[in-house]
C-alpha cells in the first residue's frame, strides 16, 4: 500500500543537528574576550578558533554533497554530526589556544558532512511550490541560530565558563542524532564517482587564500604573503577551469550556473555570510571593551534580533514562493546595509543601549527577508537529481563568504586599533587583549577603530543587494516537478519510520 509521508517532521529532525552547526559560527565572537584572557593569548590567534572551523566547514562542502548523492544523504548526516558531537566534546576540554583550535578544525569537518544533507533532503521531499515554505524555516533558523548564538555563548560563557559554550553540544547533539535517525527518510542514492583532482585543487586553494588573508596583518603583508593570497586564487581559477574541461562528473557543476538565480542566490548568500561574521566581531568587542558589559549583557543587547528573525521568516517563507523573488531579499540587503551604518555611528562610548536594541530588531527582520528566500531562490529550479551537488555549492558560497568575512575583519581590526591608539603605533597587539583592560581615557579612540571595522560588512551587504535586483521571476506555471523523493512510501516504510540509514 502506499501511503503519503508529511515531510515536516523530517525537516525539523535536520534543524535540531543542524542548529548547532550555525551557532557555533557565532557563540564564539561573545567568548572571544574570555578565551583571550584563559589562554593569555592574542586576537590574532583567537580569530583563528573562528576561522580553523570556518575554513574546514568551508574547503570541502562541494566534496560532502556529492557524498550524501552517493552514499545517502542521512548516513552522511549521521556521521557528520557524530563527528561534529565528539569534536564538541573536545573543544570543551581542550588545555591550550593550540588545542582548541585543532579541535575547532575537527568540528569544522563534522559541520561540512552535515550542511549539505539538509539542503539536499528538502530539495528531494518538498515539491518546487512548497519548497519556500521550507526553506523559509530552514534559512529563517539558520538566521535565527546564528543570531543567537551570542546570546546562548555570553550567558554561558558569564555563568560557567567558556568551556560549555561547546560542552552544551554534546547532550544535544544526542538528542539531534536519534531524532534523525527516526524521523530522516532514507532516499535514493546515485552512483556519482568522485574527482579526487577537484577535491585537491578546491581545498588548497581555499586554504591558501584564507590564510594569507588571515595572517596578513601579523606579518606586515611581507612577499611570503602575497604569495600565497595570490598562488590560492590561481589554484582556484584552475579548479574551475579542470571542472570545465572535465566531462564525467565533475565536482563542480557549473551547468547549474546557468540559471540566473540560482548564480545570483549565491553571490547573495556569500555577501550574506560574509557580512553577519564580519559584523559580530567588532560589535561584541564594542559592547564589552567600550561600554563595560558582561558576555551575557552584551548578547542580550542584540537579542532582539534574533526574536525578530524568527517571528517574521515564517510569515516571509510562506509569500516568497508567491512573490517575486527580488522583492523581499533585496529588501533585506538594504534594511541590513543602512543598519550597519547606524550601528557604527552608535558605536560611541555614551550612546543609548536601547537604540541598538531597536535598530537590532529592525535589523532581524531584514535577516529573515534574506535567509529563508534565498536558499527558496537558489532551490526553485533545481533539478531533484543534482540536489547535493547544489546545495554544496550554495553553501561553499555562505561559507566562503564566512571565512572570507572573519579573515579580512580580523586584519582590519588590527589594523584600525594601531591607527586610532595613542602610543600603539605599530604595536596593536598590546591592546589585543581582554578588551575590558582598555582604560577609560582610550574608550573614545578604541571605540572609534571599531566604528571603522564595523563598516565592512555593510559593503558586502550592498553588493548582496545589487544581486537580488537581478533576480527574474519565477515562472507563471512551474514545470510539473519531479516527484519527491520520499513523498510516497510503502506501509512497511513508515511503520518502521523510514530510518534505516
């Protein structure tokens, strides 16, 4: 007999693992201060807890898609987040600034076997006119946790200690790996080869791009580092250019680029990522080192934000599979792009505290304007059959975006302290510390680089913006979609609940 399986339920399974993929991109910013201050360590290296697991979640997604196509999207999940749980684990417990790092590229590698999976498995159980829907709650969390993520990071981090901001993944992730197991449907798989040169190429050059970005700043932009920065772009112009020529599967598909949204949907996902990584650094820095507040304290003057993306990305779901597609993300780019500016302008050392919180609320809904419809853009015209490989690619965009954005602040913000500091001259990492050692009498300068570094993202977001505008609309009538994967299953599949990995 066969019988309709709600797909609902398998996509809240996916969230719950998957939240706390996105927010440890963002608890960390919060805890900056207090590992700093553990490790007696610098900014320099701090940047890198984020960027080691940045750069690890981002360099091999394209790789992690096609292994959920080949070998089934919810044994990857699975393993992935397996992976991701004990990593967690590790970096609670770590001992050094060296340490947490490793353990934070190890947790980056779980998060990449698990992102596409998601993606893929909407792609594959919710028709084309159901899919914004879907996609609404699945970007809108993403938003969501990402926002949270400092929130969650400074109450733990001001009552526990830093350490729990990774410990609290473990008995979460369990609960997150047996609702999947349960409730994640197994789906068809292909028999994709892989591309071990693409594979090669890809990741090198991401690496070497990344770190000459990073490491930059603390080597006085030598020859050695413009090497590297430009030897990454090269090995990546040549991963494209062997994914062109080769013919039997490659690892980059670039046919999907030929619709236009789909290429535009993930600029704007990259600008997107990009700017909220590149944003929190500065801000929570500004909150802690400028105005004195605790982790928690700080966090919460935000959490408006976070309240207000999720209120309004189911509501924005819902229209973004009837509207066009240009309407609500180029609404948000904007709203985000103005509110940068505000907020650097705010960024003095006796503004309101409440005007940030409502320019933050502000600020969310224009969060859930660009998440949700965004992924429902990249998704819309994508073939059932190439969902992994898609939604490797969409995500080594956010990703990319991610890195790229925590790499370039990281120097920016080094460099703005030594021009604005009084006596620092060259010497930056003196004031690289806990920013609440900054004295009252350097409030006013310090405060000053940060304004400076906190309108970087507000470029990415306004190029993110130019992307949306380009977006054509969605045809009229779709094309009669492929069938759901999992839309239909035998009695026998759902009394056993479809988990067999």
């Amino acid at each position: 007999m066969i019988v309709e399986r709600n797909p609902w339920p398998a996509l809240g399974a996916l969230i719950a693992g998957f939240s706390l993929i996105i927010l440890d991109m963002s608890v960390v910013a919060v805890a900056n201060p207090a590992i700093t201050e553990s490790f007696d360590t610098s900014v320099s290296q701090v940047i890198w807890v984020t960027s080691a697991y940045l750069l690890t979640y981002a360099a091999p997604l394209l790789f992690t898609g096609r292994l959920g196509d080949r070998f089934g999207a919810k044994n990857v999940y699975l393993i992935g987040l397996a992976v991701f749980t004990l990593s967690s684990l590790w970096c609670g417990v770590s001992g050094s600034i060296g340490m947490l790092i490793a353990a934070r590229a190890v947790q980056g590698l779980g998060a990449a076997l698990m992102t596409p999976q998601t993606m893929a498995v909407i792609t594959k159980i919710f028709p084309a006119d159901k899919r914004g829907a879907a996609m609404g709650v699945w970007g809108g969390s993403s938003g969501i946790f990402l926002l949270l993520g400092p929130v969650v990071g400074g109450l733990l981090v001001d009552s526990v200690g830093w350490e729990w901001i990774f410990l609290v993944n473990v008995p979460i992730g369990i609960v997150a790996f047996a609702l999947a197991w349960k409730l994640v449907p197994t789906l068809p798989t292909e028999d994709h080869k892989f591309d071990p040169v693409g594979i090669l190429l890809s990741c090198a050059g991401m690496f070497l791009l990344v770190y000459g970005l990073q490491e930059g700043n603390n080597k006085d932009w030598d020859a050695g580092i413009w090497l590297m920065i430009g030897g990454g772009l090269a090995v990546l112009a040549l991963f494209v250019f062997t994914q062109a020529r080769t013919r039997n599967q490659p690892l980059l598909l670039l046919s999907l680029f030929r619709d236009r949204n789909f290429s535009l949907a993930n600029i704007g996902i990259a600008c997107m990522g990009a700017a909220v990584t590149a944003w929190t650094v500065p801000a929570y820095f500004y909150l802690q080192g400028v105005r004195g507040l605790t982790a928690a304290e700080s966090a919460l003057v935000f959490a408006p934000l976070a309240i207000m993306t999720g209120v309004a990305a189911p509501f924005v779901g819902k229209m973004s599979d009837k509207l066009h597609p240009r309407i609500f993300t180029t609404m948000g780019f904007t709203v985000f792009t103005v509110a940068i500016a505000v907020f650097a302008v705010l960024m003095t050392p006796d503004s309101p505290l409440w005007v940030f919180s409502t320019v933050a609320g502000v600020t969310g809904i224009a969060n859930a304007m660009c998440w949700g419809p965004l992924a429902a853009t990249a998704t819309r015209n994508l073939p059932v059959h190439q969902a992994g490989a898609g939604s490797g690619i969409y995500n080594t965009m956010r990703q990319m975006g991610s890195v790229l954005g925590s790499a370039v602040v990281g120097s920016l913000l080094v460099d703005r302290i030594a021009a604005h500091l009084p006596g620092a001259g060259g010497h930056a990492k003196s004031f690289e510390g806990s920013p609440s050692a900054v004295p009252d009498f350097l409030h006013e300068p310090y405060a000053k680089a940060l304004s400076e570094t906190s309108l970087l993202p507000s470029a990415f977001l306004a190029v993110g913006a130019l992307a949306c505008v380009l977006f054509v609309k969605f045809p009229e009538k779709a094309a009669a979609p492929e069938a759901p994967a999992v839309a239909r299953e035998t009695a026998d599949d759902v009394v056993s609940g479809g988990a067999a990995g």
